[in-house]
C-alpha cells in the first residue's frame, strides 16, 4: 500500500497496539480460564407435596418447601421437586447439596405481605446493609442449584416505587386506584408511606448503619430485597427456569466461586427501579450461556463492592465467560460498574445480541470508586435501535438513567472538565479493553469513551466493527486508543471527535458523514494521533484542530 503523508506536525508515529487482539483467536478464551466446578446430585428426589405444599395459589407453603430442603440436604442431598401447579410461598432458603427442581408448568409466587420477609443483615449496591430477606436465598452453601422449566415471580409490583411518566394514563389511574399512596407532587406512587418515607430520606444517599434492625422498622418497606440472593456459596447451578418480577435486582450472587448460569430466563418490566437482570458481584471463576434478559435497568452487570467499603474488601469479579445471551431491555446490555471497587479482570463476553437496550456495552464509574478494572475481551456483539450509545465508557456517572424521562438529565453529557483531582485510592481505573466485531444499526452515537483527567481509560482497542448513529466517535481523556477497520456511518457532527487524549490511532477508517470533518482534535493535552481512510487520501480540509492544539501533535494520512 502506498503511504502518501499529508499532514505533519512533529515526530511520526507508527500505528500499533493490535498484537494483542491479533493473538486472541476464536480457539479459546485469552485468558487461563479455571475449570467451572459444576454441582453433581444424588438421584433422591423429595416431593413438597410429601411435606404439606399444596399447589392452589392461595395455601402459603413456606414451612412446606423449608421441610423439604431441610431434610433432603440433612439425608445427604438430591432434588427438591415442585411439580405443576400455582405455589404460594414466603422466603426460600437453600441448603447444602440440594436442587430445587421446579418442573415445566409449575409457578412459584412469592407472597405479596411484607410481613413474610423478616429484616437480614445483608448488602446492597456494594455495601453492608440491613435489607428484607430475599424471596430465594443461601447463604455459606455448597452444591446447589436451581433447574427446570418453572417459573419464579418476585411480586416486584408490590414493592417498588412507580414513576408516573412510565407509566400510560389509563396504568397510571389503575395503579393509582390499587391502594398504595402518592407522593406531594402526585407523580410517585409507593406502596406504602414507610416506602415512600424510606425514599424520601435516603434518596441518593447511603442508610446510615445501625446493629439493630428495629432502628429501620419505620422504613422496612422501602428495603426492597434483591430476588435471589447467594452470598458465599460455592458449586452454583441455575439452568432452565424464568425469573421474573423482582423486588429489586433479580440473580445477586456475591463473594460466590465457580457459578453456572445457563438457559435461564429473566424478565422484569422495564419501568422496574433497581431491576436489574443479573449483578455478579466479587465472583470468581463462572460463566453465563443462553439466556435472556429482559431488565428494568442494567441487564447483564459485573459488581466489586462500593468505594472504601469495596476497597478494603479486595475481592475482584474475575474469570467470567458470558456467550449466547439475548438482551430486550435494559439500562445497558453488558455492564461494568458503577460499583466496582474490588475490582474486575478477565472477562469475556461473546455472541451477545442487545435488542433495544439503552446502552450496548457500558463501561461506569465515578471518582471516590476507585478500583482496576482491566483484561476485559469483547467479540461478536449485535445490536439494534439503541437510544443512546453502542458503546460508552462514562467516568462521571452519576447513578441516573442514561435516557433522560420526563425533567430529568442524562447522566453526564459529553463535556470537557478542566478541573483535575490528586490520584488517590479512590480513582478507578479502567485499561485493557479488546472489542472485535461489535455491531450497531441504530444508536444515538456509536462509541463514547471519557476518562478522568487525572486517569485516563486506557489501552482501548475496538476493530473489524461497524455503526450506524446519528454521532460518530468521542474520545475525552483517553491514552491509546486503537480503533482499526471500523465502518461508521452517521448523520450528525465529525466522523471522529478527540480531546485531551494521546497515542490514538485510528486506521482503516470508513465514514460516511453528511456534516462536520472526518476528524476534529481539540485540547492541549492532545498528542500522537494518526487517521487513516479506506477511501483513500484524507486532505488538510478534512481535518480540524483547535488553536489549543499543542505543535508536536501528529495526525498523518494514508491512501
């Protein structure tokens, strides 16, 4: 290929930083993935029904299916059979070496009375805290597992808070008549004035701790439960059944090893608050595989624990692989973050299509996180009609929805703060990302990447891709950033945006772009930066600097 240079301005640069993605293969994972321990059960089978369940929706069986855990893991272990039928029941506790089997055409509803889900000493988004116990919970168990075609409905409704703009007029004016009560400015329907007076005392902030429970009696509704709760477990199966209408987050296993996810279904509405699909939290060695999501707010998210809380606790989510899921809704499709202080390495996701998410692959955090998150490997992601962007890494998030409703504003729009922070324990980081064949038709912009001033994300490499956006390609406060053979066609602004940012590369480029240049460079801290066009020689016209743009910058062409 012949190199024509065509614009110059100091030292030259030669595009690299592929190699690492060039050794990633499909013949297996780039990392040494450990063996998944996968749990193995004894053939004896105990019937709920043998120990009272009665299957009409109306019997509440939680003594019933606690006796029937009971004494098949006190006998050893085996399944735990829940046959067809509508089973109402208060909290599931799982115990050592026991498979709850819920058969195809069996309904487990847990019970809409608060009154059935005493106060636990618990966490909640990456701390400690007192919460209602989890309608399916364990806790230090081994050998577990959830199978069958059944279903699980959390009667969520029963718990969250309502938001008026998510709702029709015809929703709204029947939830409104349910019972229940609004808050002053008749926009926000709670379930009861303990929720709507925990809301509105702890909103955007952290519960106070307190070692007894009665200190939160006034607000115990508002200490909505996650939906399946695993904490220090070891040898976890889900396979098969749906999960759905969850209190708060749906599946939480936490400080858990060797966990399988596979063929599971879970579904929330998608005004669901906290509805998350799944949160693997300071996990270790795993893998989810086929199955769906369908989520109130982030579907599929990796978690470590909240700023110092999460520092001190050191237990990184690492060695994950996540392939062949599907994702109709949610605040993003894979996620990292915003709590991650422990820590989040070796991750791979693949084979994932994101359908109407609001963010494709989201990538969060904040200062006073801190936290390393690194080595995480990215391939063949599809995605259509995606409000916001394929792809954002978002260092300022501010734990709003990334689509603005009603009065609201979006988390962090994409500006350029000048102000920079000390480098401390609280600064997260985020390097080591390898994306290969990510591919959008349809998104307000395609790829979104902002560091901190004082940290930028680094070692960013996304190629073999293509997006079609209304915005092309941002990148605020980034250190090399490799972008190769990558399609863009948008409607709005540059093909490619760069600020603050240095040794960023982008080669091969194909954009289609109605406005603006195919590159604009701004900010004086910008350095080393090269384009290069498959559609051949890119002029002095095509690209735009700002004044500020120190000399020594580079950005050379090729035809």
């Amino acid at each position: 290929m012949n190199k024509r240079k065509v614009i110059v301005v100091g030292i030259s640069l030669v595009l690299c930083g592929f190699n690492a993605v060039a050794q990633w293969t499909k013949s297996g994972l780039p990392f040494n993935m450990p063996k998944i321990n996968i749990p193995v059960f004894k053939p004896d089978t105990f019937k709920v029904e043998s120990y009272g369940a009665v299957g009409d929706g109306l019997t509440l069986n939680t003594q019933a299916f606690a006796k029937a855990i009971g004494a098949c893991s006190k006998n050893g272990g085996g399944v735990v059979l829940v046959p067809h039928g509508l089973w109402l029941t208060g909290p599931i506790v799982l115990k050592n070496n026991v498979n709850l089997h819920v058969a195809k055409g069996a309904l487990v509803l847990f019970s809409s009375d608060f009154n059935n889900y005493p106060m636990v000493w618990s966490y909640y988004e990456g701390l400690k805290a007192w919460r209602c116990q989890s309608p399916i919970s364990a806790r230090d168990a081994g050998n577990i597992a959830i199978t069958g075609e059944g279903v699980f409905d959390g009667s969520g409704d029963a718990w969250r808070m309502v938001k008026k703009n998510k709702l029709t007029a015809s929703q709204w004016s029947t939830l409104v008549n349910s019972g229940g009560v609004l808050n002053k400015e008749k926009n926000t329907w709670y379930p009861s004035e303990k929720s709507m007076k925990g809301n509105k005392l702890y909103e955007n902030t952290t519960l106070p701790l307190s070692p007894d429970s009665l200190a939160y009696a006034n607000i115990k509704d508002f200490l909505r439960p996650v939906m399946l709760s695993l904490i220090e477990c070891k040898n976890i199966l889900l396979d098969g059944p749906t999960f759905q209408n969850s209190p708060s987050w749906c599946l939480h296993p936490l400080f858990c090893q060797h966990l399988t996810v596979r063929n599971v279904n879970v579904r929330n509405p998608w005004y669901a608050q906290n509805g998350d699909g799944i949160d693997i939290e300071s996990c270790s060695i795993g893998s989810i595989d086929n199955c769906t999501f369908d989520a109130g707010d982030d579907a599929i998210c990796i978690k470590s624990g909240r700023n110092e809380e999460g520092r001190k606790r050191g237990k990184p989510t690492e060695y994950f692989s996540i392939t062949n899921c599907v994702v109709f809704h949610g605040h993003g499709g894979f996620v990292i973050g915003s709590e991650m202080s422990g820590g989040v390495r070796n991750m791979y996701v693949s084979n994932c299509t994101f359908l109407g998410t609001d963010i494709g692959l989201r990538f969060k955090s904040t200062r006073g996180r801190g936290g390393v998150v690194e080595n995480i490997y990215i391939s063949d992601i599809s995605m259509i009609n995606i409000p916001a962007e394929a792809v954002r890494f978002d260092m300022y998030y501010s734990g709003m929805s990334p689509i603005p409703e009603g009065d609201e504003k979006v988390s962090n729009e994409a500006g350029m703060p000048a102000k920079v922070f000390q480098v401390d324990d609280g600064t997260p980081q985020f390097k080591n990302f390898y994306m290969r064949n990510v591919y959008c038709n349809g998104a307000d912009q395609a790829i979104f990447l902002q560091g901190l001033p004082e940290m930028k994300i680094q070692d960013i490499f996304i190629e073999n891709s293509a997006f079609k956006a209304v915005k092309g390609i941002t990148c605020i406060d980034g250190h090399n950033v490799k972008i190769k053979n990558v399609s863009l066609e948008i409607d709005k602004g540059n093909a490619a945006f760069i600020h603050n940012s240095k040794d960023i590369a982008i080669k091969q480029f194909n954009a289609s772009y109605k406005e603006g240049k195919i590159l604009k460079v701004t900010g004086k801290e910008s350095g080393k930066i090269s384009i290069s066009s498959k559609k051949g020689k890119i002029s002095a016209a095509d690209i735009e600097k700002g004044k500020e743009v120190v000399p020594d910058i580079l950005v050379e062409t090729y035809e």
